[in-house]
C-alpha cells in the first residue's frame, strides 16, 4: 500500500499544517503551480515528490517537472497535468489522449476547486485536489490524501488548511 497526499496550487505559500497532515504519506504529489522552486525542494526534502509544473511555474520549476507526467503507482495508471479539464470538459490539450488511452487516475489542479468525480465513459477516476495557497479566489484551501493499493484507490480524505 502506497499512501499519498496530493496538492496543487501552492502559488509560492506552503503551510507549516502540510507537513503534519502528509507525516504518514509515502509521497507527495503536486499537480501544479508550485510558485518556485524552493517551495518544491521544501517538499521533496521531506517525501519523495512527483510533481508538474503549472502555468505560473517559472523556468526554474519548468526544467524540474514536465508538463504531464503518466507513471504507474502499484497497479495504478496515473496521469498528472496542471491545466486538464474534467469529465465532459477536458482541456483541448489532454481530451484525444484521455479518450485513447485513458488511465486509471487523472489528477489536475488550475481551477483551485476540489473536485473528485468518476468518468464512466472512459473508467477513470478523476481528481483535484483544489488549492493549498493563499492566492487566488478560492475561500477555503484543501488537500486530498487517499492510498493506493494494488489497482484500488481507496481510504479518500479531504483536508481542509485554516485561514
């Protein structure tokens, strides 16, 4: 079993809470928009990270993280991007694709709402796990937190940072 905490849309703030939610993950993974590459290098200090750069990354995180990054976690086929879309709205850039080869899992961050949903037609679970910085016009920052275990994705949880 793999546990992970995924994130996205840091925009150069990481909350001290970050690091105590995520102390029993495994990894961290970031979907985008980390800010600079210091607030990336904070977490890979920590966990192992997997990550994508976002449209406000700069060339520093840019040469770091690609664009979209496919791997496989357990039995799981995963694709992250920054700016992806969801179910019946994917993005110009992912939506042939996302319909050709579909994975499993398809994690996205840019519209700084939480959402997780699943995409019948082409059997793939959906998530975002909104935004963990101060910037932008979310009022509540999240988190997800969920694991990985074999070809399930299960134990799903919502955290919410204060302030």
């Amino acid at each position: 079993m793999t546990r992970i905490g995924l994130l996205s849309d840091t925009h150069s703030y990481l909350d001290d809470a970050v690091f105590k939610h995520f102390e029993n993950c495994d990894e961290i993974w970031h979907a985008g928009d980390f800010g600079n590459i210091e607030l990336a290098d904070k977490l890979a200090a920590f966990k192992p990270l997997r990550g994508v750069y976002g449209n406000i990354d700069g060339k520093d995180v840019r040469i770091v993280y690609p664009e979209n990054l496919r791997f496989n976690c357990e039995a799981v086929d995963i694709w992250m991007t920054h700016i992806g879309g969801y179910p019946g709205r994917y993005s110009p850039a992912v939506r042939n694709e996302i319909y050709l080869n579909p994975p499993k899992l398809f994690i996205c961050g840019h519209s700084h709402i939480l959402k997780v949903m699943f995409d019948k037609k082409i059997n793939c679970l959906h998530m975002n796990p909104g935004a963990a910085g101060k910037q932008g016009w979310h009022k509540v920052r999240t988190l997800l937190r969920f694991n990985i275990d074999g070809d399930k994705i299960q134990d799903m949880q919502i955290v919410e940072l204060a302030g």
